[in-house]
C-alpha cells in the first residue's frame, strides 16, 4: 500500500504542478477536468484492485492521458474538454472490460461479422473527414467504428487461429476487412490489423514459408495501394522526398522533424513551442508537438510509459494458455505496433499511416477502445486467466 500511495502521491504533485503552469501560461482556471481525471484513475486502481485484476498499467495509462489533456489544452480548450469526456467514458469502458468475461465469449465468425458490419455500415451511411469515410453518426452521437471493430476481429482471430481450423477463413476475412477499409480510403487500421495477424499467426507457430508468403503479401499490397490510391502515393512521396514538396504534401512531415529538432533535450519548455504550426497536431501529430517543448528526455519518458504498459502486459499473457494468450497477445499488439507506426512515420522511417498516438492525441472512439483492451487484459491478470 505505501507503492500505492507514494505512486498517485507524486502523479498528483506532477499534475497540479502542469495545470498550475497552465494557468499561469493561458490564464486559464480549469480545475475540473484534471480532477475528474485523477478521481477517474484512482477509482479504476481501486475497484480493479478489490476485483483481483492487476491495476499495474492505470498509473502510466494516466500519464499518458494527462500529458494529452495537458498538451490540447495547449492548442484548444475545447480539445481538451471533448477529451475529458473522452476519459470518463473510458473509464467506464475500462470497468467493462474488467467486468465482463470477454476471452470466454466464444462466439466464433459472430465476432467478425461484427467487425465487418461495423466497417460496411460506415462504408455507406459514413461520414467523410481528412480524406477518409471512417466515422459514423447516429442519433448525435459521432465515432469512429473501425476503432472497434478491430478488437473484435482480434477476438476472432484470437479464437480462430487457437482453433487451428480451416487455415485460409481467418485469411479471408482479414482481407475483407482490409478491402472495406480501402473502400473507406482510411488504410492505417488496415495495416495495423494485418501485422497484428502476421505476429500472431508466426507466434502460434512459426515457418520461414510463413514469413516469406507474409512478407510477399506486404509488398504486393503496399504496391497495389500506391497505385491505386493517389493519397498513399502522396504519403510515400512525402516521406521519400519531403524537400521536394515543402508547400504541399511534404510540408507536415517537415514541420514535425523541425519541431523534434528545435526541441533538443530539454525542450522549449511548456508554452514557448510553436504548436498551431504542424496541421492536425492535436490527432496525427501530437507526439511532435510535445518533442517540441518537452525535448527528448520528454518523449523518452513518454516512450517509457508505453513500454512499461507492455512489459506490464506481456507479463499477463505469458502466463495464459490457449486463445486467451492469442487474445491477450492481439490487444497488447493493437495497442503497441500502434505506438511504433504512429512515431516510425513522424521520425520519417516509413511513411506515415494517419494513425493516432494511443491514449494522448484526441479522439474519444480511441480512447474508449483503448482502455476496454487495457480492461480485458487487466482481468486477465486475475490469476492469470479468466475464473
């Protein structure tokens, strides 16, 4: 218990600290959302704690929503208050995955229809934003549906590849799901979905003819979307030669290498950056912005936190069996080749995918998503597996 206290003793110093720093810097009096946060994260540590889960990922989880919180307050209040309720309903997200036995819900193809549904529904009643059909509005409410139906294809596949069944169904709905995503022009989900597959398919059991026919896939389909889709295209060659397209399609690119380079190590410092400069900072491109004022110790330290989330989970999983392994694997996955696409495309190691950074840039479908697959593995930590 003194772990416990000693550990939100001092994120509740750091954030006081932020929101006091903000005040001072934007004259801003906003005290409710970063309380409603603690309070959020503190009764998730609690009640995750009384129900035998393991609460070891709700301390970093926390960081990495506050230093959100704290950066779209930098750009938009307004931001930062949609990503408030984005918390609260992730926290209830998160007590549903604690909740409810997700990994025993065997449910079979049912979880990838839903999957599909959810991807077709969008694909025809959706609405466009930043060149993509990904979101979906119904009765006011507007979310992104692909943020969900990629979990349940994990699920499935999960189920599936444990069952060792017909080998090429999980094969043909994954590229049905790939195919509609392409359809909706929103290809990042896509490419994510597929490498969590490849590593789970390879972790099950691994062959060299697997990995090559893997690998052939990723060359054939990275070659069909770049001709076939003119935005990729302009990602590929924004990525490849920025220099050649400073007004244009390479401008984002640049501005994000400019602001980690004007960071240095220690930063501007919180305030001093210049953070309406890069287009879509709040979503694609947060992680460059907080590069700029907190420097490389910042994003090493923000890095840190995603690979303790990982170590904390892999530690789950490693001591499952069966499809709750596969499960457990998939949503560790989701969340952290996320992490390395998102952060690989703004260091220009290969060209960027539109994803967002999990659990700090806005979008409150992601968040919800997030911290459910944070919730299911939580109870996976109840004695190593599901009672």
């Amino acid at each position: 218990m003194g772990l416990l206290y000693r550990t939100w003793f001092e994120f509740t110093g750091w954030a006081a600290a932020l929101v006091l720093w903000l005040f001072i810097l934007q004259g801003q009096v906003i005290w409710w959302q970063p309380a409603a946060l603690w309070a959020v994260f503190v009764v998730l540590w609690f009640l995750t704690t009384r129900l035998g889960g393991d609460p070891g990922a709700l301390p970093l989880a926390a960081v990495l929503v506050f230093c959100g919180w704290v950066f779209l307050t930098r750009l938009d209040p307004a931001l930062a208050e949609g990503h408030s309720y984005g918390i609260l309903l992730g926290g209830a997200a998160f007590c549903f995955g604690l909740l409810v036995p997700w990994t025993r819900l065997s449910l079979g193809r049912l979880w990838a229809w839903a999957a599909l549904a959810l991807l077709a529904t969008t694909a025809v009643l959706g609405e466009s934003a930043g060149g993509a059909k990904a979101w979906l509005n119904l009765w006011g409410l507007r979310f992104q549906p692909v943020e969900l139906a990629r979990i349940f294809l994990v699920f499935y596949l999960g189920d599936e590849i444990h069952r060792g069944g017909n080998k090429w169904e999980p094969l043909l709905y994954l590229t049905s799901f790939c195919l509609i995503l392409a359809w909706q022009r929103d290809l990042g989900p896509a490419v994510l979905v597929f490498l969590v597959f490849c590593w789970m398919w390879l972790q099950l059991s691994f062959s060299w003819g697997k990995l090559l026919g893997l690998t052939a896939a990723v060359l054939v389909g990275f070659y069909s979307a770049f001709r076939l889709f003119p935005h990729v295209e302009s990602r590929v060659l924004a990525w490849l030669k920025p220099w050649h397209y400073l007004d244009s399609k390479g401008y984002q690119v640049l501005q994000g290498l400019f602001a980690l380079r004007a960071g240095g190590v220690v930063g501007q410092g919180l305030g001093e950056g210049l953070v309406h400069v890069i287009p879509q900072g709040h979503t694609d491109y947060l992680f460059a912005i907080i590069g700029e004022e907190f420097g490389f110790l910042g994003i090493s330290a923000l890095l840190l936190c995603y690979l303790g989330l990982a170590f904390w989970a892999v530690r789950i999983v490693d001591r499952l069996e069966g499809r709750e392994r596969l499960i457990g694997l998939g949503l560790t996955l989701l969340l952290h080749v996320q992490v390395f696409l998102v952060v690989g495309g703004i260091l220009r190691l290969f060209p960027f995918t539109g994803l967002t950074l999990p659990l700090v840039s806005f979008g409150s479908t992601s968040l919800v998503a997030q911290l459910w697959m944070l919730g299911i593995i939580a109870r996976l930590g109840c004695r190593g597996g599901e009672e």
